[in-house]
C-alpha cells in the first residue's frame, strides 16, 4: 500500500493519494480543483487513479471531485447520508460515474479496503473512510476523517447555520457531532487519524500544526474527548468560532451542484490606461502586493489583500464573490500571474476580468498611504481619548483579550459596517500582528475614510511592551 498526503498550506487542505502497489490503481480522498496535481502524483508513483471520494459537501474550498473524477476516467463516490434537506444536488450525483455511498460501504482498492463511516455533526452528510491494507492485515490501519476529527480538535457545527444560513441547525448538529466522537471511541488507539485540514483553517477553531494523529493521543489531548459531558460539549464547541468568510455560503451551493471550470483559465493581463475605468465601474479593484509596499504607495481606491499564504482567506473576504473584480499583480515575481488566479479559483473566484501589473502603481500620479503607528504612539493617546483604536480580530479573539476599552469588528465586515465609524479625529485599527488591521484600513481607504491609520505589530507588541489589556466573557450560546 501506498498513502501519500497532498498539503495546500494556503487553504491548510489535505487531500490524499492512496494506491495499491501490487495492482496500481489508486484513489484520492478530497481533492481539491487542481486536478492536474494528483494525475502527477499518481503518475511519480506508478498508479493510475480509478476512484476518488470525499468526506462531505465542503465550504472552504471548492471541491475537485468532479474534474479529477472526469480526467482520470475515474468513479467518483459521494455520501448518500445525512438525509434530504443537505444532499448533493441529483444532476450532479445522478450522472453517469457517480456512485452513493453509505454506512458500512465498502471502496476496494486493489488489496486496500475503506470502510464508509456515517460520522455526521460537522456537516449531516459526513462520512469517514476507515482504511485497511489487506494486504497485511485484516485490522484498520486509520481513517480519513476529513472535518470530522482534527488534529487537537474537531470540525465546528455551526457552518450550516452562520455560512449557509440554515437557520436552528447549529446545537442539534453539535450534539450530533458529540455522539459521533463518543461511536468513534470504539476504535483502538493505535488507529491513525489523517484530517481534512491543518492549522490556519476556518473549519475549527484550533486545529494542530502536525498533519496527522491517533485515536489514543487525541483521547487526553483533544479537548473533545475530555469534554465531561454532552453540554460541556455543545457550548464549548460554538463559543468563539472564528467568523467564516462570506465565500463558504457560495462554496456550499457550488460543491453541492457541481460546478466545473478549468483552474488554469488565463486571465487577461490589461494596459494602465484601463486601471480609470475598472475604477469608475465600482467593481473591486485589488492590489496584491505586500502590505507595507500598499501603506507606502498605491492607487486610491483599491484595497489590499497580499499574496501569499493567507492570500484566499484575505480575498475571500474582500472581493465579492461571483462579480467582476480586477487585481493588481507584481508581474516581476515568476509565476505570480498563475499562482494568483489559480489561488482565486480554489475558492471559486471565477470573475476576475482582468490584471494590471504592479508598474502602474509606480506611475501612478496621486498616490494614497496607510500611516502607521507604533505602541508606543498610540498607548497615550488612547488613555487621553485622543484617538480611537479600533480591534478587527474575530470576535472570539477580541473576548481572550484587547486593549482596554476598544471595541470590535472584524476586517471583513468593515465595508457593511462603515457608517458605524467616526469620520472625524483619528482611527487606528489592530489586529494580532498588523497585517489584517492594514487590510482593514485599506478597505476603509477606499470607502473615503481619510482618518484611518494602521497599529504596527498589533497586540502582540502592546502586549510585548507590557501594557495593559481587557477580557470578556464569552457570550452564552
């Protein structure tokens, strides 16, 4: 038996290549768009791909069950559980080379066996496949769990209710995902835990940074499974999830329907001159370079979200999703055109009408800034009411700890909540390091805010230079 792991560290998504050596074929358990990656894999190790799978209908990303399934003639298996109300969309899972698959389900791959484990609360549909290599034993090895069991925690159940809008559904899929966890503890320590993602992901609140696990060490190291109780469970599982980006909603519709496009399509790169119109339009025009370069000098009226390995995170909750937007790109970097439009499409950014290259900044003739400000700067003149400091964490961050007494709205939601700010005296937005608090003053930048300044180092350097703070309770579920 082969098992090998395919990271995406931007979207913190794991996929894996599982094959059977003595008669080459393989399959891939959620894949991710670039289904061109996995046909590579497959082919470095002598396998051809025959079957591929996924735990559930996923919201961060879209899903690439369907492309890699068609390029690689392959059969595709989707959950058939979780009931009528959340299931794959029947002119997708209808189609010819698409099987359902249930509890107790059985894939073989050659000598490799997955067993199908109904393991629902995350989402109702979810599945897990519990592998064994039959050809050394008759025992599992491990399970796929997807977003069911993390590494150090488990997948949120609140998804259906905060990102698709399926209202009430939140504490019912959480004692759901509770009794799953208790079904699961049957298992033997030693089975091999292989989750759906890593640190950085918004599908959990605290994810390890290690790519896979087992049984017996998530048992005392997991807070799920020490939990004393169902309810200790169900509140500590909802309280302080990060806020999820306005793009999982259109994820869900997507995965569930099946939408394909190409992940290399090429986007055409525009003149200057056209950078005065994609402005006028109204659509979103943002520029990709590195935070400080924007704060140094850029083109009012674009906001900022940097490339690199939060870049589909900070898109996706600046760009709007399934309208026309432009991007400004330093063209000098290799590869940087492909490697951002192709960071865009895996989370379903399919409108990008054009790319301006990172020089018509330079030649830009009024350009705009981001001032910063030190601790230092800033700790006196909060304590003076001389400024207002601003914290655009998620909330569940803000709760843990902020500067004393500033209030909170996420970067993402600033554009919807402008009219909440004062346009008069002085603005200062923080975040943890500085970095989404630039993308947030950018975003007011562009909506006319000519007050806003960006915290430098954020609150990790207030608290370096041992300055005060504030907690709060959470809020009751």
């Amino acid at each position: 038996m082969l098992l090998r792991l395919l990271y995406d560290p931007k979207l913190a998504q794991a996929s894996y290549l599982v094959g059977c050596q003595r008669t080459g074929e393989a399959l891939v358990v959620d894949p991710n768009r670039d289904a061109e990656l996995y046909l590579a894999a497959a082919k470095a190790e002598g396998l051809t791909i025959r079957h591929v799978t996924e735990t559930h209908i996923h919201a961060d990303f879209l899903s690439g069950t369907r492309e890699l399934a068609q390029k690689a003639r392959a059969t595709a298996y989707l959950s058939a559980e979780g009931g009528q109300d959340w299931q794959y969309a029947h002119a997708y899972a209808d189609r010819a080379g698409f099987t359902s698959i249930r509890n107790g389900d059985v894939i073989k791959v050659g000598n490799v066996r997955l067993e199908v484990l109904h393991t629902p609360g995350h989402t109702p549909e979810h599945v897990s496949f519990l592998l064994t290599d039959g050809a050394a034993t008759d025992r599992p090895m491990g399970a796929f769990t997807g977003d069911f069991i993390f590494v150090g925690d488990v997948g949120r159940p609140d998804l259906l209710e905060r990102a698709a809008n399926i209202v009430g559904t939140m504490e019912q899929a959480a004692r759901t995902l509770f009794r799953s966890l208790q079904r699961f503890k049957k298992y033997p320590d030693y089975l091999q835990l292989w989750p759906g993602h890593g640190a950085g992901s918004a599908c959990g609140k605290a994810l390890g940074a290690v790519p896979s696990s087992t049984l017996g060490y998530e048992r005392f190291a997991n807070w799920a499974f020490t939990a004393p109780d169902e309810e200790s469970f169900v509140r500590t599982v909802l309280e302080a999830q990060p806020e999820p980006p306005p793009y999982f909603a259109w994820m869900k519709k997507l995965n569930r329907d099946g939408l394909q496009t190409d992940v290399h399509q090429v986007v055409p790169l525009l003149p200057p001159e056209r950078l005065g119109a994609a402005l006028a339009s109204g659509h979103a025009v943002v520029d990709t370079r590195g935070t400080r370069a924007f704060a140094a000098g850029h083109v009012p009226g674009t906001v900022n979200a940097p490339s690199g390995r939060s870049f589909p995170t900070y898109a996706g909750w600046v760009i709007p999703f399934a309208k026309p937007f432009y991007l400004i790109v330093d063209t000098e970097r290799e590869g940087a055109l492909a490697e951002v439009t192709r960071d865009l499409r895996l989370i379903g950014m399919e409108t990008c009408a054009g790319i301006f290259s990172a020089d018509v900044v330079k030649g830009w003739p009024d350009k705009g800034a981001v001032p910063q400000m030190t601790v230092q700067e800033v700790a006196p003149k909060l304590a003076a009411g001389e400024v207002t400091v601003l914290d655009v964490r998620g909330r569940g961050e803000w709760t843990e700890g902020h500067l004393p007494g500033v209030e909170n709205i996420h970067y993402g939601h600033l554009a919807a909540r402008a009219a909440e700010l004062p346009r008069d005296g002085t603005l200062v937005l923080q975040c943890e390091t500085g970095s989404r608090s630039a993308i947030g003053a950018s975003v007011l930048k562009a909506g006319g805010f000519d007050n806003v300044i960006n915290l430098t180092g954020g609150y990790n350097a207030w608290l370096a230079a041992g300055l005060p703070v504030e907690k709060e309770a959470a809020a009751p579920v």
